[in-house]
C-alpha cells in the first residue's frame, strides 16, 4: 500500500522486505517524481533503504515492487554526493 500526499508533497509505505520500517519519500524536482497513469503509480528514481538493517533496493512501477541489486557503501557514498551535488545546482539555479 502506497500513501500518497499531494498536499505534503510525501508518499509512504512500508518496506517491502518486512522489516516493518517506513519509507517517506519526498516529492520534488530534486528528490522523487510520481507518475500516475489513471490506473498505476510509479516513482522515480529507484529506491534505496541504506539507512535501514535490510538495506532494501527496489523500484516502484506500474504499483508493483521491482526489486534492484544492492549497492555497496562506495556506491551509495557516491549516490549521494551526486544527490548533493543536482540539489546545489537546482536550488542556486532557481535563486538566480
């Protein structure tokens, strides 16, 4: 089950693993896009739980869970510099 906020601009569900925790994924230019197609709900880009025991990966297309392979934390380290990096040049590109 997907939750979704538009007012919020927020969506939330549990990890698909089973380990109970919830996943909040912002809505942004920056952060994750919501698609809906009148039937079906996807998010992009993926979804990585690095934060979480299971460190869960998975896409959410067409409302079903597509798993993805694991990342190391060499990947994710990187995954997120480049994260920090496209929300710099958006916000000060926006300011400007």
């Amino acid at each position: 089950m997907l939750y979704i906020s538009m007012e919020y601009a927020t969506t939330i569900h549990l990890c698909p693993c089973g380990c109970g925790n919830q996943v909040i994924t912002p809505l942004s230019p920056t952060d994750w896009n919501l698609s809906y197609d009148g039937e079906t709900v996807t998010l992009y880009p993926s979804i990585g739980n690095w934060n979480f025991p299971c460190r869960s990966h998975y896409w959410i297309r067409k409302s079903k869970i597509v798993r993805a392979p694991g990342w190391s934390d060499s990947k994710v380290n990187e995954g997120r510099k480049k994260d920090k990096k496209k929300k710099r040049a958006f916000f000060t590109k926006e300011k400007k």
